[in-house]
C-alpha cells in the first residue's frame, strides 16, 4: 500500500512521468504503471518472505543473515532506477519507491517470521 501511495503522489497528483528505459543503452521506454509497482512489490515480497522462512530454518541466526541479503539486494536494486529513469523526477520517485519498499520489508517480515515460529 505504501508503495502505490507513493506512486499515487507522485504520478497522477503530481504529473511525474516514471517512464524508464526497457533495457540499459536501449532507445525503447515504458511508463510504470500501477500495476507493474503493486506485482512487483507483492513478487518481491513473497521471495523476501520465503527466503526469511527458510534461513529461519536452517540457521539460529536466519533473520540476521537475511537482513543482510535483502540490505544488499535492496541497495542493487537502486541500479534499476538509478540507470533507467528518463527524468531527474522519476528517478528520484522510483528510488523512494525502492526505498519505501524495502524499508517496509526489512522491518515488518522479520517481525512477521519470529511471530509465527513462537
């Protein structure tokens, strides 16, 4: 939800167009919509979710290992907007959007993970 606000604010309310290029070097763009950014948060996730469950599993220390993977997965995933934005503006919502996301996820799914091993 978090990150559709923000996409909501940015796009129809404040007329940032988040048009990003279809491959690095490449001359073809496409604007993110909506649903691209509520599919890929909710894909992304699951993934988070599922790799939190498994470390938790296999490791006493698998929220640890875990913040840390998604820390960095997190920070390469910067690269996206960083690189594929076609406006200062966009570049600047899609890395919020990056932000938001995975400030959510690294503070919620953990929580969520020990809850359910009690």
């Amino acid at each position: 939800m978090a990150a559709l606000l923000t996409w909501l604010v940015a796009d129809p309310v404040l007329g940032v167009d988040l048009e990003v290029l279809t491959t690095p070097g490449g001359d073809a763009t496409r604007l993110v919509s909506a649903g691209a950014i509520v599919s890929s948060t909710i894909i992304v996730g699951l993934l988070g979710w599922a790799l939190l469950a498994v470390l938790q599993r296999i490791s006493g220390r698998g929220t640890t290992i875990w913040r840390w993977t998604a820390t960095t997965v997190a920070l390469l995933s910067l690269a996206g907007p960083l690189t594929l934005a076609q406006t200062t503006a966009a570049t600047v919502v899609l890395t919020v959007l990056h932000v938001v996301v995975a400030a959510i996820l690294l503070v919620a799914l953990p929580v969520q993970g020990s809850a359910g091993r009690k």
